[in-house]
C-alpha cells in the first residue's frame, strides 16, 4: 500500500521529529562520560569531630553537579577538599581518596597545581582591591605571562567568557570595587577562568545577589557547562533544580557527619527521588 | 543576555513535540477512515499498531512536562502552557484511541466489500483532520480568536454525524442485511464525532493558555437555550 501508515513519506518525517524527541534531554551530549573526580570513601574529621562520612561520589566531566542539602551537613566542607582549601585547618583530618583524573589530589598533584586545575568562586564576591583589569589578570601573571597583547587577549576572552565584556569593556581601568554585587561576582568568574582551570567549584555564589543578578550566573554557568565541569553548593534548592545535571543530597544520617543519601540526574532526583531522605528533605517536610 | 535561554528553549521544545504528538494523531484518523472506506485491513493493522506509539510519546511528554514544573519553577504563561498541554496530551491519546476504534471496526468488518458505499465519511474525517489542524495551528500561534472560531466548528461534524446517522438508520430499516454493516459504520462515525469533541477541549486549553481563562465553549445545544 502506497499511503501506508508505514510507508508513507509524510508519515516518515514525524517519526524523524518524534526520534529527535529523544535529543532534548536536559543532559547536554557529551563524547563519553568519563569521571573528572573520582571520591572513595572520604570521611573528614575536625579534631575529634566527624563531619563527612563515607562519601563515595562519581563527578561526571563537563556537566554541572550539585549538592544540595541542609546547613550543617557538610557540604562546603566536601567542596573545599575537591581542591584542598582544608589543607591549613588546623585539626582537619581526612581519609579515603579524591582522584583528579585519575590521580590522586593528596598524593600524586601538588596544591599548587590542583588549584591551578581548580578553580573556586565564593558566596561572597572577593574580587582584589585592584582593577578589573588587573583582577582577571592576576592569576595569568602569577604564572608567568607577561606579554601585553596576549594578557589583553586573556583578559578580554575571560571577561567574554563570563558575560561581562560588554558591561565592562570601557571601565577596565576602574577599581572591581565599583561594580554591582552580580558584577563582582562574574568578575571573580572571569578570574577564575583566565588561569584556564578544568573545574570550577561554587560555593553557593548566588547568595549575596538579587534575582536578576542570580538568573545571570545560573545563565552563565549554563553556557560554561561542556566546556568545564562546575560543582556548585546551594542552599537554594530550586536554583540546583533550574541549573544542574546531577544532584548530590547531603543529610545527617545518624549522627553529625554528613553523608551523601542521594546522588543522581537532577530530573530524576527532583521528581523521583530514590530515598525517602531526600523526599522529606525537598518536600520540606525535614531539613 | 536572555536570562533562562536553557528552560525556554526546552519550553519551545516541549511545543514543537505536542504538535509532533498531534500530527501523528491526525494522521492516523486518516488513514484509519482511509482503511475503513477502501477496505484496506492491512492498512487498519498499521493504524492499530502505531497507536502504541502515540501512547508512549505521550507518556514521555507528560514525563518532559513533570520535569521542568519539577525543576524549572515555571510561572505565569509558561505555567499556564505546560498545564494545559498536560491535558491536551491526554486529549489527543484518547483520539489516538478512537482512530484505532476505527480500524478495528475495519477489521471486524472483514475482507467484504462495501456494502453502504457513498456515504460521506471521508469528508466527516476530513472536517475532523482539519479541525484538529487548526487547534493546533491555535496552540503553537497562541492565537485564542482562532482557537474559539474552531471550537465552535465542533458544530458542523456534529451535522455531519447526524446525517450519516440517520442516512445509516434509514439503510438499517429498509434493508436487514446491512444492519450489521451499517451499525459498524455508525459506530465509526461515532469514533469521528468523538475526536472532533476533543478538539473542543484542546481550543478550551489554548484559550486558557493564551487568556488565563478557563471557560467552555458552548456547543451548538446550550447556543440555543440561551436564545430561549
């Protein structure tokens, strides 16, 4: 039969279109899905105290990845080891292992070299008493760029990078003070991206700003995502729903160490979560 | 800068696949009446066959729809149209549902040939296809002048119903040897007036996305009591 159901070719094309049903997942496509971290069994300690306890958790390359969950559970704790900002805390102990691709952050890649490859953004932003310009420079000429065209370059293509050229393009030599909260903010981006890092851990950087500013960062590391893989802490649950690919949920199991109680595409943790924990924690019925 | 690119170009995406949804729904009202009329059983089994896939995308639309309401916080107009398509979903699977009634009449009706020929389902599928291309063309235009004109059109196949109807009617009385074909046809004609309803409802729901009003569109009955 010519005009068969099957066959026919109008009929073709739908089900071309229904086949690209499948492509607007929220997962951006990526060749492969290799592990930018790899943690195994990391428990950390202050002193006597325990605040993470068997954290096992598989960081996908170039996706956004969050951890959300209540105060107290040790998420930024978690954060700050990806990169070894606990190193100095006095009474901080940590065991199991992180590996960096592959190798493993406390044993086998100095600190100098791992903040190099990862970077970080606080809540509040902390840009340097400097200019704008010598901010998103400082970290290029900490590692030895001098020549003032390719700084330019740099600085541009950072600024460009985080969505801020266009605002700041005329004012580079103005103090980063002068800029609005949401500016500093992707100013102290910008910054981190001119060393050229892998990885871009966020501590909850939409904290200190307005609505309008947040939407602009979560915009941002939308189009950041792919090329780098973000980790972000956020207390705003919502804002882990809107932005992220994979959601960690870090709660108080037994005692106070945190634990990881879910980890998983973030559609699926926020319409199917897995553990009733994590239910009651997003439904707000604990936290 | 456009704030939330990402949830509108999924938002975009999540339109473009319910009108995908609702051409395959369309599509197989056609070739199910065509099947019907031609006695083309092969082409009835087709039809009965691909409605599991109408049924599955519409589970997967409903899924895509949960996910963002779930994650993305939509409000206001983007609320209004993810809401609304949850519902027109389910609308165009129960026309899915009744093109495969359809073929199965066909079906049931063996490999015989017609014997009530002339009657004019194909244009009765015809008005039903178009109307449900119109309500679609409301939707994804947002257009509610278009979606009240259509709903309203429900009208016209109701007309067509009753015609076949009680042309069938005067066959099944005049002639005993075609109540059994004669009933089956009814009953696709009844399939036909069916999906025409539910284009109703669709022009409801894109009204409301378009107004934020959730209102009926009276049929050609209640028009006149009100005039009584």
């Amino acid at each position: 039969m010519k005009n068969s159901l099957v066959e026919g070719p109008g009929y073709l094309n739908q089900v071309k279109a229904v086949q690209s049903w499948e492509r607007t997942e929220v997962l951006p496509v990526l060749t492969g899905n290799h592990p930018k971290f790899e943690i195994e069994k990391i428990n950390f300690y202050y002193g006597a105290l325990q605040v993470l306890r068997d954290i096992n958790l598989t960081i996908p390359t170039g996706y956004i990845t969050s951890i959300i969950g209540p105060s107290g559970t040790g998420k930024s704790t978690f954060l700050r080891l990806l990169n070894r900002m606990s190193d100095l805390t006095p009474g901080a102990r940590v065991e199991g292992s992180i590996r960096l691709e592959g190798k493993d952050i406390f044993t086998e890649i100095n600190p100098v070299d791992l903040r190099y490859r990862v970077g970080m953004v606080f809540q509040m932003p902390n840009p340097f008493p400097k200019s704008i310009y010598d901010n998103v420079a400082y970290g290029p000429r900490m590692h030895g760029l001098r020549d003032k065209k390719e700084l330019e370059t740099l600085v541009e293509g950072s600024l460009r990078e985080a969505f801020l050229w266009d605002e700041v393009k005329d004012n580079l030599h103005l103090s980063a003070l002068s800029l609005s909260g949401g500016q500093q903010q992707r100013l102290c981006i910008a910054r981190s991206l001119a060393v050229a890092p892998e990885v871009l851990l966020l501590d909850e950087p939409c904290s200190a700003l307005d609505p309008i500013a947040t939407f602009k960062i979560e915009q941002l590391l939308a189009e950041l995502a792919g090329r780098y893989t973000l980790v972000i802490v956020t207390h705003n649950m919502q804002q882990a729903a809107r932005i992220s690919h994979y959601t960690g949920v870090f709660m108080l199991v037994k005692d106070q160490a945190g634990e990881l109680v879910e980890f998983g595409p973030t559609n699926e943790v926020f319409t199917n979560p897995k553990s009733p924990t994590t239910e009651a924690f997003l439904t707000g019925r604990i936290g | 800068m456009m704030l939330r690119e990402h949830f509108s170009a999924e938002l975009v995406q999540l339109q473009v696949n319910l009108t995908t949804l609702g051409e395959l729904v369309k599509t197989a009202t056609r070739l199910a009446v065509e099947a019907l009329l031609r006695r083309d059983n092969i082409l009835a089994g087709q039809v009965i066959e691909n409605d599991t896939v109408i049924n599955q995308l519409r589970f997967r639309w409903e899924e895509q729809a949960l996910q963002l309401l779930a994650t993305q916080n939509p409000v206001a107009r983007d609320l209004r149209v993810i809401a609304a398509g949850i519902h027109i979903v389910d609308d165009l699977e129960r026309m899915g549902d009744h093109a495969k009634g359809i073929a199965r009449i066909s079906q049931l009706m063996g490999d015989n040939p017609l014997v009530c020929p002339g009657l004019p389902l194909d244009t009765m599928a015809q008005k039903v296809c178009e109307l449900l291309n119109l309500a679609l063309a409301s939707f994804s235009n947002r257009d509610a002048n278009l979606a009240g004109v259509v709903g309203r059109r429900d009208d016209e196949v109701d007309e067509m119903y009753n015609r076949i109807a009680a042309e069938l009617f005067e066959i099944m009385f005049s002639d005993r040897g075609k109540v059994g074909e004669a009933n089956h046809l009814l009953w696709a004609a009844h399939h036909l007036e069916r999906i025409a309803d539910r284009t109703t409802n669709i022009c409801e729901r894109v009204i409301f996305v378009c107004t934020g009003q959730m209102e009926e569109i009276p049929g050609m009955s209640s028009r006149l009591n009100s005039h009584k």
